[in-house]
C-alpha cells in the first residue's frame, strides 16, 4: 500500500512538473514584443458583419445578430447594444445589413462604428 501511494504521488510530481516544458514549445516562433504591430492595430480597428434585428431609439438600442467581435471577446450571437450616438440609431431599421464595430465604454458594450450595407 505505501509503495502505491509514494507511486502515485510520484507520477503526480512528474505530471505536474513536465507539462510546462512542453508549454514552452508551443510558444516558439511568437514575437513576444510589447510594440503592437501593424496587423495587431488594423485588425483592432476591424468591422464586424451584422445584421439589424431591432432598434429602440427611446433607449438607444440596436439589436444586432453579429458576427464573432475578437476585440471584446464576444463569439457571434444576438444581442442589443447601446448606439455611441442617436444619429447610428436614426440610420438603420430591421434587416439592414451592416458592419459595426464595438467596443467597451466604461463598462457598456457600446457600438461606436456602424456602416450601412447596401
């Protein structure tokens, strides 16, 4: 019984232990720089495909069923969204197609770039 657990414990250590090494590999060839590249910075500024669900401009809101928004972290879905100003709300209607870009303001989800599709 004492060698099963010294056993175990054992190959737990090594399991423990071994996995970063392999880790490191997979970060081989990465520019690790603090300087954001150009493709970094162009893919920041990225519109999104979406398609307009619902707008409410008593509150602001467009719905908006989108594509995925890499720069919140978001994977495609439906979802309402605070317009950065009225005039977005005033330009679209159900079923327009667009290309927004959203981003995080103070907290709000916010959409700050919206072009109508024609």
């Amino acid at each position: 019984m004492k060698k099963l657990i010294v056993t175990s414990v054992a190959l737990c250590a090594i399991g423990t232990f071994a996995a970063p090494a392999f880790a490191g590999d997979d970060m081989a060839g990465m520019n690790m720089s603090m300087k954001p590249s150009a493709a970094k910075a162009s893919s920041n500024a990225a519109l999104t495909d979406a398609e307009v669900k619902k707008v409410d401009p008593a509150t602001g809101m467009v719905t908006l069923k989108h594509g995925a928004l890499e720069n919140v972290g978001m994977p495609p879905m439906t979802m309402a969204f605070k317009a950065k100003d009225a005039a977005m709300v005033k330009q679209v209607h159900e079923g327009d197609k667009v290309k927004v870009r959203v981003e995080n303001v103070n907290g709000t989800l916010t959409i700050v770039k919206l072009e109508k599709q024609s």
